[in-house]
C-alpha cells in the first residue's frame, strides 16, 4: 500500500514538471510573435505656441537669430549727402551756401582804359562740403537790385569741371571784357561809347544763386555787351 502512494506521489510530480514545462514553451512563442502586451509609449508633449510679438516688445537674446557673418551686430554705421557718418559725395552748392567777394582787376588783362578783365571769388560759407560746375551767366547792373540788370552775351573759355568746397573753400571766375580804347572814357572798337555798371550779377549754374559784385576799385567798364568767361575754377585765375 506505501508503495502504491509513493508511485502515484512520483507520477503527479512527473504531470507537474510536464506542464511547467509546456507553459513556458508557449510562453516563449507568444513574445516571439509579438502577441505579448505592447511596451508603454512615453507621453508626447504638445508643441506650445510662440508667443505673438508686436513693436516695441524686447526680444529676448535666446530668441534672435545672429545676423549673417557671426555676430548678432549691425555691423557698421554710414551717412550720406552732407552729413556726418561715412561721407557720401558733397550735393551741389545752393544759393545759400555761397557768398561772392568783391571782384578786383585781374593781373593779365586786355590794355585799355576800362576794366579789361576782373577776378571774383565764391566762398562756400555753409558748414558742410558742396560742388560747383560750370560758366556763370553775366549782367551789367545799377547799385539796387539785381533784378534790373542788362544781360551781357557770354562767351565760355576753357573746360568746365565739378569743383569741390569744403566750408570756408573757394571757386573763382574770370570775367574778360572787349577792350575800351583811346584816353579818359574811351571807346570801343565797334565806335560805339563804352558803358559803365556799378555792378555785376553773376548767375551760377545749377541752382547756385545769383550774385551781386561790385569792383573793390571804379566802375565795370565794358564794349559792345560782350564778355569772356572761364569756368568756376579751384585756382585763382591771374
């Protein structure tokens, strides 16, 4: 009888191995396939939106873009026309800008009793650079307004080339007239009876004003309404 419980103790422990067994092999097959619980997914955060800006909010430094090239500087400063910063060409001289000299006798001048040539000067009197070009227009006028003037014909000499004035810089023209011969007077070569102007007004081209000049010494005396005319000039025509 013992050894019948024994037996059949053995047998169920037999069973018991057995089944152990087999539910290990298809647990082995289920993870295999897949068929096993899914792994858990870490949870997604969702994107948050830039917060709007509008002018005049401060941007943080994390949040901008370095400009092209490195740093997030400007890089560099400029100016332009007639003021500061990194100096553009000078603009042309206005009105304005200038102030005529008194015109004195040229050194080389036609012989004769009346003028012959003249030298007047343009003095750049504003606090910035500008440029003048060009032949002047010439009138013959009285001591009053430039307005009541006597247009002379005028002949250009020379080339016409830009002329830069710093403040306190100076162009210069030289007026030439037709000889006045003979003694006191005079007369012109046409037989004509010179005429004599208290003053000048010179016209400068592009937008330069016109100007008012008397003689530092006498009166213009000039032949037939004609007159020679260089281009504005940096150097002091003799």
């Amino acid at each position: 009888m013992e050894r019948r419980n024994t037996r059949r103790a053995a047998i169920a422990v037999a069973l018991a191995a057995t089944a152990a067994v087999l539910l290990t092999g298809c647990q082995g097959d289920d993870a295999a396939a897949g068929g096993g619980a899914p792994a858990p997914t870490a949870p997604t955060a969702s994107p948050t939106a830039a917060p709007s800006r509008t002018a005049g909010d401060t941007v943080p430094a994390s949040s901008t873009s370095p400009a092209p090239g490195g740093s997030g500087d400007s890089g560099g400063s400029g100016g332009s026309g007639r003021s500061g910063g990194s100096a553009g060409p000078a603009g042309r001289c206005g009105a304005e800008d200038l102030e005529a000299t008194a015109a004195h006798q040229a050194a080389v001048r036609p012989q004769g009793t009346g003028t012959g040539a003249a030298v007047v000067g343009f003095t750049n009197t504003s606090d910035a650079p500008c440029v003048v070009e060009g032949f002047p227009t010439v009138a013959g006028a009285a001591n009053g307004s430039p307005e009541m003037n006597v247009p002379l014909t005028v002949r250009h000499t020379g080339a016409a080339a830009p002329v830069a004035l710093a403040p306190g810089g100076r162009a210069w023209v030289k007026l030439t007239f037709r000889q006045v011969q003979g003694e006191g007077d005079g007369i012109c070569a046409s037989g004509e009876a010179p005429v004599q102007y208290p003053t000048m007004v010179l016209g400068l081209p592009g937008g330069a004003g016109r100007h008012q000049v008397a003689l530092d010494d006498g009166v213009f005396a000039e032949c037939d309404g004609v007159v020679a005319v260089t281009a504005l000039s940096a150097a002091e025509p003799s």
